[in-house]
C-alpha cells in the first residue's frame, strides 16, 4: 500500500490526542498523560506555523495511521547545545498511532520516503538525526533497518530519560 504524508490540521487533533493517549505512542512518544487541551497546546503551534517543527500525518493508502515531525536542529538552541552535532543536522520524530499498523515495517518505509521527499529536497540539511528511548529496541531497529548509525545518548535537559542520538546522511539512506 503506498505511504503518504499531509499536513495535520486542526480536525487531526482528537485524532493525535486518542493516540497519545494509548499504546506505544503514548509509552514511547508521549511519556505521560495528555489532555486535549495539552494536546492543542504541543500541536497548534506546529499547525499554525508559530514553531518551526513541520507535522504530518503518515498515511497507507489515504488512511492516518501515523504522526511525523520534522525540523531544523539549529531552530531549537537548548536542544542543539546538548546534541552539539552538525549545523545542517535535522531532527524527526514519529510514531505509528494506529494499532492495527504496529510491527509491520511501516514505520521504517515510512521515515526512509519521508526523508527523501522532504528532508534531503532542502540543501540545508546534510543529515537527519533520532533521539529515541535508548529501551525502545524497535524504534532503534527500524531507524538502523534504514541506515541510521548510532552517535551517542545524551540527556537532554528538562526530558526524563536520555536520547539514544542516531544520525542518517543522503549517501547512507537505504
């Protein structure tokens, strides 16, 4: 089924919020509970463009089964100081939200195309990097199934747990 991406709207967050709410988006992505109104508070300002983060919906054959981000590592100066990696390094975040779609590679097909459609386009990304749970053993083999190589953990300040930093370039992507 082909995997697509649109841009989440205002009418996609009840979507995110049943999502965060539950499973391994709310385990691993989440980390706590969320109300609606926390909720409309992460996510508005992606939509509304008054944060530089750019969210989609990941999409098999036209159904929302997903949530990816993406920004410029740079835009963000706390959490560039403490990954100190490259200038051009993009950061991505993403989660597969609906059930039905965990554990069946698409996570790993979709962040492969999302990188090549999106972030590889913009010469001013030389790599894309991944802060996942260092326990999240299958967020860490899909990110290596498409070429992502450690780099190291760091802990970020104000988070709870550290980032296991794993970084991808073009000539690495698979």
């Amino acid at each position: 089924m082909p995997i697509s991406f649109s841009a989440i709207t205002v009418a996609d967050l009840p979507r995110l919020a049943r999502w965060l709410a539950a499973g391994e988006a709310r385990r691993w992505y989440a980390r706590r509970d969320m109300s609606y109104a926390d909720v409309q508070s992460e996510y508005g300002p992606k939509i509304s463009g008054a944060e530089p983060t750019q969210g989609s919906l990941i999409e098999v054959g036209g159904a929302p089964i997903g949530y990816i981000q993406s920004y410029l590592i740079r835009d963000y100066p706390a959490y560039a100081g403490a990954l100190q990696i490259e200038l051009g390094a993009a950061g991505l975040d993403l989660f597969i939200g609906d059930p039905a779609y965990l554990h069946k590679g698409l996570g790993g097909r979709a962040l492969a195309q999302y990188i090549r459609e999106r972030l590889f386009t913009d010469e001013r990304v030389s790599c894309c990097v991944v802060g996942p749970d260092p326990e999240n053993a299958a967020a860490i083999r899909a990110y290596a199934k498409v070429g992502f190589e450690y780099v190291k953990t760091v802990q970020v300040p104000g988070e709870d747990c550290p980032e296991h930093v794993m970084r991808v370039t073009r000539e690495g992507l698979k």
